[in-house]
C-alpha cells in the first residue's frame, strides 16, 4: 500500500541525479527506505536491543554513531535494565535529529537518551561499555575511517562491545557482482522498479564507499580488538561484533 511513508523518491525519471543526501525530504520516508532497501535490518536492530542487554554497564555510556531516526538508540533504551547508563546518539543531518529527537522521547526507560546533531569523527567518546555504528561507517570518508575505529576502541571499556553493520564489497569481483544482483531482486521484491534501483545506484554511488570484509576485520585488529566475528549476512550485508 502506498501512502506518505513510502519512500517513492527515485520513482519518476530525473533529468539530472544529484548526490544522495540525508535531508528532509529523505527523512519523512527513511523507515519504509531502509527496512525494503537494507535485508536484515529489523533483525540487527533486535539484535543490538539484545546485546546492549548483556553488554551495558553501569554508569558508563552507549553511542549510537549516524543514529538517523534512533531505531538502534530505542532498541537499547527499552532493553538496558542496568542503572546509570547514558545512551548518546549523533547524527550530523540535522533534519534527522529533529526527528530523531521525538521518536525516542515517546518511549520510556531505565536510560537517559541524549541526541545531538554532530559529525561523528569530532566527537569525544570516553567511558563507553557499548557503541553502535549501523551503516554508517560506510558514508565516512575511507582516509578517516581508521582513526575514528581507533578513538571507538579507546573509548571504551575493557569488555565492551563494537556492534558494525555495513554494506560489504566482495574482494572477488564475479561474486561482487552476484551479491549486487540478490541485492538488487530483494528490492524488487519489495516493490522498487528498476528506474528506481538504478537512479538509486547512481545517487549514492559517490556518498557510500563500502570496504571489504578483510579491510574491516584488518582494520579492527590493527585497532586493538581481540575478539572479533560477523555474526549476520545477508547478500552484500552483514553486521559484526568487536569486544575489548
Ligand atoms: C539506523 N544507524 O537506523 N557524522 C554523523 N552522522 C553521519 C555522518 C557523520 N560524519 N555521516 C553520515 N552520518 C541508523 C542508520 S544511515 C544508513 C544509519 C543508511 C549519518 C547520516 O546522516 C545518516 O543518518 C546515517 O549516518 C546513515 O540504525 O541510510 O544507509
């Protein structure tokens, strides 16, 4: 059914295809977007509520970096029973934040929820027992994505917990292109023709520069974290967990 939550943005023929941005316009329809668009991502959302049940810890912080609309941040401040955790989430669209903002003050929970409009790579991040970085890794410029694992990794606890979600680029460029094709026929199960699937392709191809899985793991391990492992994947998609 189609009505003003639907996300029809690529769905007439434009002359020209401008970079995709997180703007209003992107905002009002980005649930029913990344729910058809992302396989997986009611499960890695319920995944994260779940860890942040084991993972929190007492009077330390959660950050949810790139948290759009907050579905991470509710996830983890419906499931965290322990006392004294402050759940933060960045975002640097500032349409985002505003919206972002009275999504989760509509729930309650143990934690208090701060949600502040900032670009991730100038933010302190200390006395951290969880951090959240759900497809937003991706959109951060390569050269910059090293020191911002690294401040994450020294943010946080002894024990705590990375949660990474990304859209994956395969090293072998024959399955590179299989896993871009069942990517593709997901979305046109759920309903995205294909002037939308490729205006969509060419909007975002400049702004989201996904890594492969071996820069990911080496990264994390140059960083420091020990314990590392994908624990989701679907096509193109996947999500992993990195302790300290
Ligand atoms: C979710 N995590 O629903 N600083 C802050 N925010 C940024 C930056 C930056 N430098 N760059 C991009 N963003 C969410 C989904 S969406 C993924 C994350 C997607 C933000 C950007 O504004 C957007 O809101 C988010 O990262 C990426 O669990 O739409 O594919």
């Amino acid at each position: 059914m189609i009505n003003s939550d639907t996300d029809l943005i690529f769905s007439s023929k434009k002359a020209q295809i401008q970079d995709f941005a997180f703007d209003k316009q992107v905002v009002e329809v980005f649930p029913d977007m990344i729910s058809r668009s992302v396989p997986g991502y009611n499960t890695i959302i319920n995944t994260i509520g779940n860890l942040s049940k084991e993972y929190a810890q007492a009077n330390t912080n959660i950050y949810d970096l790139g948290c759009s609309l907050g579905a991470a941040t509710l996830a983890m401040k419906k499931s965290i029973t322990v006392k004294n955790c402050s759940i933060i989430g960045i975002d640097n669209s500032s349409a985002m934040v505003e919206r972002c903002k009275m999504h989760v003050n509509a729930f309650k929970g143990e934690s208090q929820v701060e949600i502040c409009e900032g670009n991730i790579l100038d933010i302190e991040l200390k006395n951290a027992s969880m951090v959240v970085l759900n497809f937003t890794l991706q959109f951060i410029e390569p050269e910059a994505r090293k020191n911002l694992i690294q401040k994450i990794y020294n943010g946080l606890q002894p024990g705590g917990i990375l949660v990474l979600s990304e859209k994956l680029k395969a090293s072998d460029n024959v399955c590179n292109e299989l896993l871009i094709d069942l990517h593709h026929n997901f979305k046109r199960e759920n309903g995205y023709s294909e002037l939308e699937i490729a205006q969509k392709r060419t909007a975002i191809e400049n702004v989201m520069r996904p890594d492969t899985l071996e820069t990911h793991l080496s990264r994390l391990k140059d960083s420091g974290f020990n314990h590392v492992n994908q624990w989701f994947q679907c096509f193109n998609f996947m999500s992993l967990v990195a302790i300290k």
